[in-house]
C-alpha cells in the first residue's frame, strides 16, 4: 500500500522534503470551501508536494447550502491558479457537513458538483467522508466515485465501508499528528484515477 497525508492551512508550512524522505508517496491539500474561500496555503503546498514527486490531490470542502457549480467552479479556478491539473493529478470533494440540510439535499449537492468538476476538468473527483455521514444518506448515488474513508479507529486497511459503496479506494487512519491515508495498489494504479491530458482528438 502508498502512504499518504493530507493537509490544509492548520499545518501551516508543512516539510514537504521531510514527508517524501519518509515515504509519503501521495498527498492532498486543501485548496478551497465554499464558494469564495480559498486556503492560502494551497499554492505552497500544491508545489511543494509536485517538487517532491508525490502524486497530488487537491481538495474542497463541501458547503452544501450554497451552489455546487459555483463551488465547483471556484474550486478549479484556485487550482488552476496554484499552477494547473498535470498528468495523475486527483481531486476531492470532502463531504462531512451537512450545513442542517436534509440528506437528500446534501447528496444531490455532492452529486452536482462531482459532475460539474468532471465536466469541466475531465476528472473524477474522490469522495471523502465517514461512515455515519455516509449512512445518513447524505452520499447518495455517489458510488461511481472512488470512496475516501476517514476510519481513525480502524486497523490500517481495514475501514468499514458504507453503502452506496462496496469498496474503499483511500483510507483515512489517523489524525495525529496529522491526518494519514493509505491507498491499496501501485502508484501507476492511483494516478490513473486522476487528470488525463485532452488531445485534438478528444475535442473533434
């Protein structure tokens, strides 16, 4: 299994030469929440874990009460500034609040704005969240999108995976110090669940 970490801008300046010395094969940073934040870290750290080789993700924490295309818009346009989508490159969506809205209305949100990212950036974002969430509801029809679980209190690899999913693709499994995930395959396996290239021949 890949080792891997994940950050926003409660770690500040994060080593990033240190994390790969280490074995850190992967990475995710938070980029932005909402519809106008955006962590004023992500830049840092988007080059930082590029620098170091790692395969890089890039994450936005979901408010469901707002817009999911503006967010998802808002959302492309950081990482685009932050340098852009290279080949491998994954994005997330961290859904783990529900803003006091229904499920229904938080899955079809999380569902919303996973296929405007995807229409618009031409990759299929992760979807981040933890059990109770998920069996709330509030993930509904979100299982075409590959599951990262936050399981802290579960043995490394072995997460409980909630419906609608029947597999797990990142593990979550622990906090401390910092939050810490494995991926079960190979590098080459994980980065294709990420940004492809678009040639002439995809836009004819």
């Amino acid at each position: 299994m890949l080792r891997g970490i994940d950050v926003s801008n409660w770690q500040g300046a994060v080593d990033w030469d240190r994390y790969a010395d280490n074995g850190i094969s992967f990475a995710f940073a938070k980029a932005t929440e909402g519809g106008d934040f955006a962590d004023r870290w992500f830049g840092r750290n988007w080059t930082g874990m590029r620098e170091n080789w790692m395969v890089c993700g890039a994450y936005h924490f979901a408010r469901p009460a707002g817009d999911p295309e503006v967010q998802a818009r808002h959302f492309l346009r950081v990482v685009q500034r932050a340098g852009g989508l290279d080949r491998g490159d994954l994005l997330a969506l961290d859904l783990e609040t529900n803003d006091h809205l229904p499920a229904r209305k938080v899955a079809d949100f999380a569902r919303r704005w996973c296929q405007a990212v995807t229409a618009q950036a031409g990759v299929r974002p992760v979807v981040y969240t933890f059990l109770t969430f998920a069996l709330n509801g509030n993930c509904a029809g979100l299982a075409d999108y590959p599951l990262w679980i936050a399981a802290p209190n579960n043995p490394i690899g072995r997460p409980d995976v909630p419906i609608p999913w029947h597999s797990w693709t990142i593990h979550q499994h622990s906090h401390n110090p910092l939050d810490r995930n494995v991926f079960r395959g190979t590098r080459a396996e994980l980065t294709s669940l990420g940004y492809r290239r678009r040639n002439a021949r995809d836009d004819a």
